[in-house]
C-alpha cells in the first residue's frame, strides 16, 4: 500500500499511492478519509502537489459516473422521476407553482412624504394608492 523511504536525513518522506488515492477519489472520499487509508495526515496529502492533481482528477471521474448511472436511469429504464430532477438541474426547468388559497397577499409598500422645511405635523404617511 504505503511505504516509508529514507532520505539523506529528517523525516523519511512519505510515499502516496496515487493509484489508491484515485480510487478512493472516485468514491468521493475527502482528503480525511484518504489519510485515514494511507496511514498519514491530511496536511501531509494537501502539500502533496501530485495528490492534489490526482484527487481533483478522481473526483472528476466519480462525477461523471454518478452522472452517467443517473442518466441511463432516466432514458434506458424510463425513469420519470430521475428524468424530472435531471430537468431540474441541468435544464432549469421547473413545476409551476399553484397560488396557495390560504397564503395572504402582501401588503401594499408604505410610502412616505414630507417636506423637509415642513413641520413635522404635516408629514403624511400613505399605504398602498394613495389611501391615508
């Protein structure tokens, strides 16, 4: 899986499997998970240029798949439910919204009106079209 090689001097460094970092990547695995399996510190799998191509690239990959199961749901098994959230998605599409017959109108926006060399007894407060 995982082995440790010695350098000239300090700390061995670690090496990553990047094939099982791709694999894992494809499941959707997050850099914790990953360095929980190779027996190291997430922060040692961030420094790790390479494991960081690697991962985006597996996480890309499981997307695709995901998508790919989604899409032969929807068209090959006729799926009606997966093809409307599909539609949702990538289409926007949506279901018309029927107005709730319990759901109060708003009220009208409140408009005030004063002039600024007027007393302030003389502001007038209007809601709506002009009612007082």
């Amino acid at each position: 899986m995982t082995e440790k090689i010695k350098g000239a001097g300090g700390r061995p460094k670690f090496q990553i499997d990047y094939e099982l970092v791709k694999e894992l990547a494809e499941l959707m695995c997050t850099h914790e998970e990953i360095a929980s399996v190779l027996g190291c510190s997430a922060k040692t799998l961030a420094r790790d240029a390479e494991f960081c191509l690697v991962h985006k690239k597996g996480l890309e990959g499981g997307k695709m798949s995901l998508r790919r199961a989604q899409f032969t749901k929807a068209v090959t098994e006729s799926n009606t439910v997966m093809q409307i959230w599909l539609g949702k998605q990538y289409l926007n599409q949506s279901e018309p919204r029927d107005k709730d017959p319990h759901e109060e109108e708003s009220a009208p926006p409140v408009s005030i009106h004063f002039d600024v060399k007027a007393p302030v007894s003389e502001v007038k407060i209007t809601r709506g079209k002009g009612e007082k």
